[in-house]
C-alpha cells in the first residue's frame, strides 16, 4: 500500500517551523512510501492571513446549501456557524503558539496512507485498543458505535448477523450488510453483487479498522454509503502468545486464543476464538469459530509480499425471528410461536485466502496486485413451509465460490510547483453459487422446490489523482468504470414450474472529485462530490412480488453526493470534525414485501438524505479522555412511490425507514499506568426514533442508554495479565435496538437485551 507519512512528529514541523515568526506559515513535510519503500517528499505549509477567506468560504457554502426543510437548513445553518467561530478563535492565536495535539491518525482508505486531518474526506479510524480492550470482540457494534454517520445494531440474532447503515444506506437489508463496501486486508468481504457479511471479521487480531463515509467510497465499486475495512495487525519482535476468557450474561463467552512473531524475517500472527451464547430471547442460541492467519515478508529489497487465510463456521444459529409491537410490549424475550414451529436458524461454513505483492518501480513508483478465492456455504431455515407448485422453498440452501484480482499502479510526479500523485487499476471479481430451496417440513428439510446456477462477473477500471498545485491547497479527483453481469441458469423445469433462467447486465462511470484547504496548521476545510452506483444482489434479485423467477425489472440506484466539512484542532489541542452532506438517489432500491424471512424488492423513483456529523475528543489532565459524536439525518422519500401488494400509497415526504433521525455517543475515560493499569469509562448512547416501514405506520421508539467498564493490569517480567468488567445498558432500559424493514406480517421489533454483565481475564507472555 502506497503510505503518506506526515513528518516530522504531529504537533511539530519542520524547519524550525515551530520557533518561525507569526508572519511565517510553518512547513508541514509529508513523504511517500510503500511500506518501507519511499517514494520522495513533498511540502505544504499554510498561511495565517488565508483565515478570512477560509471563514468567507464556509459561510458561503452553508447559505447556498439547497435544503427544502427548514428546521434542518436551520440547524446545519447555526452548526456551520458555531464551528466557524470555533476555528476563528483557534486561527487567532495559531500562530502564537504550538498547541498539544492528539496522536496522529494513518489512513489507508484512499489507497493512499496520509493523515485523516489531511484528507479532503469524512473519515475515522478505530485503533486495537478500542476494539479489544475490555470487550467481547465479537461484534463490529461494540467498536463502531462512536463513529458518527454510521448505525451498527446489533441485533441480538446471529442468524442475521448486524445491521449496518451508513448515511441512510443499507438499512433496508434484513440480513447481511448493503450498500457498504467491507475489507478485511484488503482483500473484498463484499461479494460482486454488493452483499457482504461481517462475521468474518476477525476482533482479536484486528490493528484497526477504518470508516470512510460519502462519495470516494465510489471508488472502491458498487456501494453508496462508504466503506469498512478492517486491517490485521503485523506480526511483533518480540514475540508474543496470549489468551483471553470473557464470560457473560445469557450463558455468553468467547475464548481467544493468539500468537505473532517475527521468524527469520516473516511476520506471523494466527488468532482464533470460540464463541457462544444461549442467547438473550428464545430459540436465539449461536456459536461460532473464527480462525484468522497473516504472513507478512519482504522477498527482496523491492518486493513485500503478504498473505492472509481465513475460516468462519457457524453450525447453527437460531433466528427467533421479529416480534410484533404486542409481543415485544408483553416479553421482549419470547420468539415468534412459528420460530419455534420451522426452527428457524441459520448454518455459515466460509474459508478465504489472499494474496498481496507490492513491488518497487524505481524511486517513484510502485504496483500492488492482490488476488484472492474462497468458498461460503449456507443454510437457512425460513418461517413458511414453502410447499407450493411455485414456491422456491422454505429452506434456502446455497454453495458458492468466489474470487478475483485486482492491481494498480501509483506513480509520484511533479507538476509546476507541486506533487503530482496518480494511481491507476483494474479489478476483476466473480462469484458463482448453487441456489437450491427445499420444503420446510416443521423444521425439517422437505422436498426440492428450487434448483439453479447463478453467477455474478464484476469487471472495474479505476484512476485517481492527487495534486497540490498550491503551498496551501490540494486537489483529489478520481472515477470507476464499472460493469457487473449477472445470469442464472434453472434446472429445475416442469409443468407447473417454467424455465425462469435469465441474465442481465449494468455499468456506470461514477466519477468523484475534492478539495482540501489548509486554512492554518490548526484548521483544514474541505469539499468533495460524487456519484455512486450501487446494483440489486441476487438477494433482491431473487423472488419477485407477483409470479416466478428472478426479479430483472429492478435497476440499479445512482446517488450524486454533495460534501463539505471543517477539521480542526482548538483551545489546546481539542480535536472537532464537522461535516455537512446531501444526497440525492434515484431508482432507489426499497423492500416491498417481507414475510417468513423472505423480501422482495422495487425501485422507488427518489430519494433525499441531508445531514450533519460532527466529533469532539481531547485530552484531558488527571488522565482523563473525553469523546463525543453527534449525527443529523433526514432521509425522505423525494417522490411518491407505492409499496406492497396491493400497492399502498407513500407519499413523498415520508421518512425511509431503518434510519434514526439521530444518534449520539458520549465517553469519559479515565486511566492510570502507574495505578496497577487502572482504567474506568463511561459511555452513553442515544438513538432516534426508527419506522419500521416506508409508509411510516409504526416506529421503534427514540431510547438513550448508558454502559460502564473498568479493568486492571498487573505486569511481572515477560508477563502481563489483564482484568475488566463490564455492564451494558445500566439503567436496565427495554428498548428495540434494531427493526425488520416492511416485515409484512407486522413482526418488525428485534429487542436488545437488558442489563447485560461481561468478565474478563487475559494472560500475555513475550519471549
């Protein structure tokens, strides 16, 4: 991966720069480099007196912003406004003096490593500790909660895995993750079509994990709310093996165990954990294994080669299914009587590998080609029987593959003044899988109803630049040319069942463009537009709503994303992100029936999401850390649109469901080192109220709610033994964490547990 390291140390500058006079604007000095390989510098430095234009800049950008809502144009208004003078305040005395800063953030979601502060991006990273320090480390929502403009619900259903939005985009999948791109080391954890799954993801072993939200995530293909990649951390020297025992409410534990090292040159790290629970409602029991492996080595002074193996088994998760509001009001912890019925539940066997070679082309210029295959295999058990002449089944049975490569080029130049940074590529994925669907016979598998070969081809060229053509200015375009196929061959032909095979085909270029202004060394302002394209799965392509075979009436939604936001570091140090945005989709794709655990799909002809994120951390005396995030979104159907058969009327107006008008997240933490590594944190929650249908009828309502955690570490030589406790939902609140979007037999709440209680134990030996 080509790096962007910001040099010297955050907080100081080269130079002097940090002892120039106030009418000197100090010299920021960045490097390039793959890895170890570096690839030449370049410099950017800032004016004080620019402020005014900055501030001028802004403001401008907020009363232009086109917003048909006026209680929203209101409050975008006076959030602009208030970070505005925030900054002014921090540009004032800039350069007067070098305030502390916060560590620095590495990003490599751009396909270029550089600092978050100085991406023209909404962007954050998750380091180890807060994803593994006193967690389960199981679920992306323990970790992903904090980030602003992302919803991760965790269900309490490990049938259906999380619920993952982001911007308003992926909250209509019922199960599995849409409209999100996911990597795990890069290699792709969302298949060709779009699906993706997170149980793959491996907590223990994670270095990081990164959220890029709005239009680059085009970028990176077919999605349209952004990107989750989560990196593998390398292999230490020295090495190190340690296990881990956490242990909880519900007959909940996961047992970690994970070893990394360095051997002759060869970074290793192997993790594994097993996990269960009997889970918080009936018929919810689950248990999971997850091994994860990375080998990293140079092979010569200019070629690095890494690799990455992965296996996921599921055997069987229960799905007890949605309760319907009486249900959920009388015991959030029952299931559905028909849950029990069909035994509704879920079994995932998935094994992937990959590959990465980056090589060297001279002192400016390096190529990257990833390759990657695995298998995935799932049966799911549905709440119908399925019996029909017509029917595909009540029982979903489907062995896939899939694979791909992808490879590019970057290439360091200079134009006029300023660093000139290209990368180019070409990626190729595919999948092919056996969809077969049986009777349900009261949980048992039944006759076959289904049988048929489908397979996905995506073919993608992409490009992106990056050039700073002014001291104080830089400039990001890029675009993707993408073309996916899709063709599905029925063998399962008679009389009552005709020949439902077919084949369809979509392709977009989905440009994208930005720009970043170095108001100060304390404040970056940026903007940045783009288009996504973002194609059915043959999830949504499955069944249509009247008749048989694949449903090849959809298309795929195209959204145009507008973005501006304020990255500065005030009063101290303190660091605050504001980001205002507005989207507009057409021929969004939206759910149209859902029962049993089945979901067909229409288009809806538009769709308009604007919103405000906004972030505050610093660094406090006494050993105290402060955090808080902040997001505002209406996301409304644009147009009327119809839902349902027979259809319903939605009028336009009506808020797409899934989608918390708000949410927030709040920590106060607190350590000592020199206190036996004590540590305590607070951490608060709030979500809005969610419909649980297009046209608005019912919702899940707003909850706040609050956790606690503390731990311990004692070190004695080689050893280092850690301890926590953890209490989840103190205040015992009974709320629904998630919903089941248009579920047509009203059963749309999935209750999160009560107060929950999580111990946990880990021993790390060095030798």
């Amino acid at each position: 991966m080509i790096e962007i390291d910001a040099e010297p140390s955050f907080g100081t500058y080269a130079s002097g720069a940090a002892n120039a006079p106030a009418a000197q604007a100090p010299n920021i000095s960045r490097s390039m480099s793959c890895g170890s390989f570096p690839l030449g510098s370049a410099s950017v430095w800032t004016r004080a007196d620019d402020r005014l234009c900055y501030t001028s800049f802004c403001a401008g950008l907020a009363k232009r912003a086109d917003m048909t809502e006026v209680e929203h144009y209101k409050w975008i208004c006076m959030g602009v406004r208030i970070l505005l003078a925030v900054t002014m305040v921090c540009g004032a005395t800039a350069a007067a003096q070098v305030p502390e800063r916060l560590d620095p953030v590495v990003i490599t979601a751009t396909r270029t490593e550089e600092r978050a502060f100085d991406l023209p991006v909404a962007i954050d990273t998750i380091d180890a500790v807060l994803i593994q320090r006193n967690q389960l480390q199981v679920n992306l929502s323990e970790a992903l909660s904090r980030v602003p403009g992302i919803v991760v619900a965790n269900r309490w259903n490990y049938a259906q895995d999380l619920q993952v939005s982001m911007r308003g985009f992926g909250a209509r999948a019922n199960f599995g993750v849409r409209g999100i791109r996911l990597y795990q080391d890069g290699i792709p954890a969302t298949m060709p079509d779009g699906q993706g799954q997170t149980g793959s993801f491996s907590l223990a072993s994670a270095q990081r994990i990164e959220v890029l939200r709005g239009p680059f995530s085009t970028l990176y293909g077919n999605a349209s709310g952004g990107v989750i990649a989560i990196f593998t951390e390398d292999g230490t020297d020295p090495a190190q093996a340690s296990g881990q025992i956490v242990g909880g409410s519900y007959g909940t534990y996961n047992a970690i165990a994970k070893v990394e090292g360095v051997a002759r040159g060869v970074g290793y790290v192997l993790a594994g954990n097993h996990f269960a629970t009997d889970g918080y409602r009936d018929h919810s029991q689950a248990s999971r294994d997850l091994v994860n492996a990375k080998l990293k080595f140079d092979f010569d002074a200019d070629t690095r080669v890494t690799l990455i193996a992965n296996s996921l088994y599921q055997p069987e998760a229960k799905d007890p299914l949605g309760l319907s509001r009486a249900q959920w009001e009388a015991n959030p912890r029952q299931a559905d009587p028909v849950a029990e019925q069909f035994d509704t539940r879920k079994t995932v066997n998935q094994q992937q590998g990959g590959a990465a070679i980056e090589r060297r082309l001279g002192a400016d210029a390096v190529a990257r080609l990833t390759a990657y295959g695995g298998q995935r295999l799932v049966r799911q058990y549905l709440a119908l029987a399925g019996t029909l002449p017509t029917s595909s089944g009540g029982v979903t049975d489907l062995d896939g593959d899939f694979g791909g490569v992808d490879g590019r080029v970057t290439q360091r130049l200079t134009v006029g003044s300023g660093p000139l940074t290209l990368t180019a590529g070409v990626a190729y994925d595919r999948q092919h899988q056996r969809r077969k669907g049986f009777a349900n016979n009261n949980g048992a598998l039944g006759a076959l109803q289904r049988d048929e070969d489908d397979f996905i081809a995506s073919t993608d060229g992409y490009a992106q630049a990056e050039w700073a053509p002014l001291a104080a200015l830089s400039l990001l375009a890029g675009a993707r040319y993408s073309d996916v196929r899709f063709n599905s061959v029925d063998h399962f032909i008679n009389a009552l069942n005709p020949d439902d095979s077919g084949r369809v085909a979509y392709n977009h270029l989905s440009p994208v463009v930005g720009a970043i202004w170095h108001a100060s060394r304390d404040v970056n302002v940026y903007a940045n537009w783009g288009e996504g394209f973002e194609t059915p799965t043959f999830i949504e392509l499955a069944y249509r709503t009247v008749g048989t075979g694949l449903n090849f009436d959809l298309r795929p939604a195209i959204s145009r994303s507008a973005e501006a936001g304020v990255k500065a570091y005030v009063l101290g140090g303190q660091r605050v992100n504001l980001a205002v945005f507005s989207t507009n989709t057409s021929n969004e794709i939206v759910i149209d029936t859902a029962t049993g655990g089945r979901t067909t799909y229409k288009n809806a002809s538009k769709t308009r999401r604007r919103g405000v994120e906004a972030q505050w951390e610093t660094v406090l005396p006494y050993g105290f850390n402060a955090y808080a995030s902040y997001t505002y979104l209406s996301a409304t159907f644009a147009s009327d649109a119809t839902t349902g058969l027979p259809p319903l009327p939605i009028p336009a107006g009506s808020r797409l469901p899934g989608v918390p008008q708000a949410n927030a997240y709040a920590e106060l933490a607190w350590a000592r080192a020199d206190w036996y590594g004590v540590s305590a944190a607070l951490e608060a929650q709030y979500a809005g109220k969610v419909y649980v249908n297009d046209r608005n009828t019912d919702a899940a309502p707003s909850y706040a709610i609050a956790n606690v955690r503390a731990g311990l570490e004692q070190g004695s030589g080689a050893w280092t033994f850690r301890e926590f406790v953890r209490v989840n939902n103190i205040f015992d609140r009974n709320y629904a964490g998630s919903v089941i979007v248009g579920d047509s037999n009203g059963r749309f709440f999935e209750p999160s547990a009560r107060r929950t209680y999580l111990v946990g134990v880990s021993a790390n030996a060095r030798f």
